[in-house]
C-alpha cells in the first residue's frame, strides 16, 4: 500500500494535467462517483459532519489490523469529490498515519484558494471529524493493549 504521501503526490500529479479549474471541478465530481454507495440507514445524525455547507456523513470502524474504515457521503456533487479525495488518502490507515498526516495535497491542488468559505470551513470540519476518529481509535488501541499485559 502506498503511503499517505504518495498518494498525495499521486493526487497533485493528476491535478498539474488539469490547468483549467472547470476542468478541475469536472475531475473532483467524477472522483465522488467513485465512492462506495453510502448507507441509507448510516445517515444518521451522529454520522452528520457539523459545520459544513452541505450534508456529509463520515463515519468509521477498525480493521482487524488496527487501520480504520471510513464510510462517506455528501449529497453535494463537488463535496463528495473533495470526501472522496480524504477517503483516498486517509481511509485504511492507521490511527497514527492519520493523525500523522500533513495534507499538504489540498494547497498544492489549489483546492483550499477554490474554495468558498463555507466549503472551506466544511473541508476542515471533515477532517476533524476524520482526526476525532483516528483519535478515539488510538485510545480503544491502547486501553486494549494495556488491559491485555
């Protein structure tokens, strides 16, 4: 498995072929459609990111070797795209990777200066939410390893 920075590289790679930001956004829309269909029935307030212009749901469970999960969606085209782009880097990793992580990918894309302020509060109220997990697990982790010692 590539590392997060690599897949970042990856990302910023595929954005230096895309110079026209119409063209960008047409890119970041298609990238949403490649998520997983998102439950129904996981739609649910506790999975609702606060903060966000629009409707997005995160949420996340532990593999058996400790990496985490996510499940997202956002009802908002461009939205998704932007989640989709978290999950490609984030998803499957480790609490440490996670919370580890520089993001640089966002500013490099130019995602962050395209973004309205809204949108933008929405991005880091993802990845917050993205962190509360990586958190929360790190801690379930280590109570574990340290009530089976």
């Amino acid at each position: 498995m590539a590392t997060v920075n690599e897949v970042q590289d990856e990302i910023i790679g595929e954005f230096e072929g895309l110079t026209d930001w119409m063209d960008r956004y047409a890119y970041i829309i298609d990238l949403g459609n490649t998520l997983p269909e998102y439950p129904e029935s996981e739609k649910t307030p506790q999975n609702l990111i606060e903060g966000c212009q629009s409707r997005v749901w995160i949420d996340a469970r532990a593999d058996s070797d400790g990496a985490i999960c996510f499940q997202a969606d956002s009802d908002a085209l461009i939205v998704k795209g932007i989640v989709a782009l978290l999950m490609r880097v984030l998803d499957h990793r480790t609490p440490d990777e996670i919370l580890g992580a520089d993001l640089y990918f966002i500013d490099r894309i130019g995602l962050r200066e395209h973004l309205s302020p809204t949108r933008s509060n929405g991005l880091v109220a993802m990845v917050r939410q993205i962190h509360d997990y990586a958190r929360a697990f790190k801690i379930m982790n280590e109570d574990r390893n340290a009530s089976s010692t």
